[in-house]
C-alpha cells in the first residue's frame, strides 16, 4: 500500500474555473499528478480554498483507499463474480449477470470505484426514466449496491455511494395481478395433459412457488399437510426463498389423493412413428421427486411446463396471463374470498410479513368493506332512522334556485335557499 503523504496545494484559477493539483495512488502504489476542477472563477478565494480542503480531507486524514482506484469492470471480474456472485441464488446470479452486461459494463465499466460518487449514480438513473422501464432501473440499482456493498466489505471504498440514492417515480397504472376463477381453473385442467395438469392442480390448491413444486419429494407428502424442505429451480438446489417458506401447511385431502394418482398413472409419448409409454413415477421412494420428467425422471424445467403445455391452452380460453405466479396468487385471492382470516392466509402462503399477502397477493376487496358497503347500502334504504328511502328522494322536486323563500324573505338576499316541493 502506497505511503500516505500530507498534501495542502493553492487552488489556481485558469480560464473559468478554479483548478486543484493534486497526488493521486492507484492500487499498485503509483503516484500521478491529478487535476480537479473546484468551482467557477467568480467565485471568492476563501470560499474556494473550503472546497479544496474537503477535496483533499481523505487523503490527509487516511480516509482514502489505494483500492478505490480500481475500476468497476476490473473488480467485477477480480472480485465480485468469483467471490461474491456465487453466495446468491441462481435466479439471482443469472439475473444480475444479464443486468450487468446489458446496463453497468458499457456505461460504468471503465470508471474508477471512487469515482462513483452518490452524484454520478444520482445523475444516471435519474436520466434513465423514460429510457428503462421502472423493474428494469430498480434491479439495475440493485445489482450496482450489491457490487459497491462487496467493495466496502474488502475496504475498497469508505461507504457505500448507493445508500439513500433515489430512483426516478414510477409512472406506470397501477393494476391488480391477474388471477383465474375456479370455472377458468377448472378448464385449463381438462386441456393440460399429466403430470402437468396435477402440478396446476397443486399449485393453486396450495400456493406453492414453482421451485418448491418441482422440488417436492415424496417424504414431504403426509395424510393432510405438505413440507416444503427444499426449492429446485433450473439446475440449482437450495433451502426454500426464506425461513418462513421452510413450512409444513395444511392441503386439502382431494390435493394428497391427486399426488398418489401419479403413480398409477402412464403417458404416450410418439418417438417419430413409434408411440411409448412412460410411468410418471417411475420410482416412488422418500427421496424421489413427486413430480419427475416423462421421459428421464430428472426434475422438470419450468420454463418448458410453461411454455410447452401451460400456455398453449390457457391461450385457447382467452387467459393467456397465466403463469406459475398467477396461479400462486389465485390461491391467496381465494382464501381470502372464502373468508379466511389474514394471518390464516399469511401461514398459507409463507409470507414473511403479512403486508407482503394482503397488499400483493390477495387480490380482492376485503370482505369487512364489502359488509360496511351493505350496511351503509340498508341505512340509507330506510333503515337509518331520518334518512328517505331511495324511491322518495328519486320523486321529489328539487330547487335550487336563488329567490329566496317567502318566510325567510328578512334573510340576506344573497344566501341560496334549498326547497323540497
């Protein structure tokens, strides 16, 4: 690490700014000159030598870091991916890769870590709105605080810049998550073929994420419950999304008898003219996956489910936003439709905070308005004691007019008088 070295320059005006020179460490120990700009040339000398203090207040107080003047594509590559990257879940990883390759390499990639200052970062998503859909600039923030928080941690940098930073407003309508009836339910389960319609009968029956479905071994399966142990998601193993999904619920006993039907149950599969025949299950013991691939029984693709067999006929109903989370928020719409209460609903669908249910999930209007909503209704339909009933008020002759009432004719002329003929 290079030696630190007090440092006090005189600020020097050229053209139409004030300028500063001072020594600059990279990571290697090398000194070089560097030049900063303070402020405009009209501006007073003291005023001037304040900035440049500030300026030069972590070189001489040992607040800087020889490896802040690493660049970000270097520690990313040096650092971050090998060392950091791989403690997140596989979604995550592949999702920050892409967002990392599309967004941050080609505008940041060439600068230094200490040159990403909150006003920089500040100046670039607040120019990204209107450009990046709002999902899209908040997991670019994500990625970019998760790289700078690995910074700090191997003491390249002082704090983390992305702390407090403010993303542009979202803009966009607020809309409910789509959900399915239980008649649309109904027929998407008559035009997917097995196992798949059972994973869409499961799914909406218990509110399992697609990862825990697929990762569901038959020691998990007991006479009126399911435990969720682990998660499979497109080639990675892992314990459930938090410590509350690590759960054993309670399912209803047509769900457990569906799941048994699977291993009585074999599928034709055509292999060019020739036509096969293939056990769902083809082994049923404690650690065997409930839900096996048709022809190698290794655990399925999500994607493929979906896009294969899931949607080709949820689009030949008209319901063609149907999904894997679709189907997770239909069943918390429909507990809460069949009047479940909300921490009955939170325990079922494993939810950290009971916001997260009600608020995202529990698409519906809650069923205490809906009670107030028809009190208020019979109140004002005669029950209210003074109010008029619907059919009177519907009858009567309203005036508004601005002559004032003959027996209030000592009144302020200007006032209006309200009259029921």
């Amino acid at each position: 690490m290079a030696r630190r070295r007090f440092q006090k320059p005189t600020p020097f005006k050229e053209g139409q700014f004030w300028w500063l020179l001072k020594w600059d460490s990279n990571e290697t120990g090398s000194r070089k000159r560097q030049r900063i700009k303070l402020a405009n040339a009209d501006m007073p000398f003291r005023e001037v030598q304040k900035i440049a203090e500030e300026k030069l207040r972590p070189v001489n107080q040992g607040l800087a870091l020889t490896g802040s003047a690493m660049k970000l594509s270097d520690f990313m590559n040096d650092t971050y991916t090998p060392t950091y990257r791989p403690l997140l879940s596989k979604s995550t990883q592949d999702s920050y890769k892409a967002h990392i390759s599309k967004y941050l390499e080609p505008r940041f990639g060439g600068t230094c870590l200490r040159d990403l200052t909150r006003q920089t970062l500040q100046q670039y998503f607040s120019g990204l709105a209107g450009q990046v859909s709002y999902p899209s600039i908040s997991k670019i923030r994500d990625v970019l605080s998760s790289i700078l928080r690995a910074a700090v941690d191997v003491e390249y940098l002082n704090k983390n810049p992305m702390e407090g930073l403010r993303l542009p407003l979202d803009k966009r309508a607020r809309r409910a998550k789509p959900t399915v009836t239980p008649e649309q339910f109904s027929n998407l389960i008559h035009l997917v073929p097995e196992p798949y319609a059972t994973m869409i009968f499961v799914a909406v029956w218990t509110g399992l994420r697609v990862s825990e479905l697929i990762g569901l071994k038959w020691r998990c399966i007991h006479a009126d419950s399911i435990t969720v142990e682990q998660r499979y998601f497109r080639g990675d193993w892992s314990v459930p999304k938090t410590d509350a999904s690590a759960a054993t619920i309670a399912v209803d006993p047509q769900v457990i008898s569906r799941l048994f039907r699977l291993t009585t149950l074999t599928v034709e599969v055509r292999a060019g003219r020739a036509v096969r025949k293939h056990k769902l299950v083809k082994s049923g013991g404690p650690d065997d996956l409930v839900f096996q691939s048709v022809q190698t029984g290794k655990p399925m693709n999500d994607q493929n489910v979906l896009k294969r067999h899931i949607k080709p006929a949820a689009r030949k109903l008209g319901l063609a936003f149907v999904n894997w989370q679709c189907l997770r928020t239909s069943h918390a719409t429909w507990l809460v439709q069949a009047g479940a209460d909300p921490k009955s609903v939170q325990g079922q669908m494993r939810h950290s905070r009971i916001s997260t249910t009600m608020e995202i999930y529990a698409q519906i209007v809650p069923s205490s308005q809906r009670r107030a909503l028809q009190q208020l209704s019979a109140f004002a339909s005669g029950g209210g004691g003074g109010l008029l009933p619907t059919q009177q008020i519907a009858a009567m002759d309203l005036d508004f007019s601005d002559e004032p009432d003959e027996k209030d004719s000592r009144s302020d002329s200007r006032s209006k008088t309200f009259q029921i003929n």
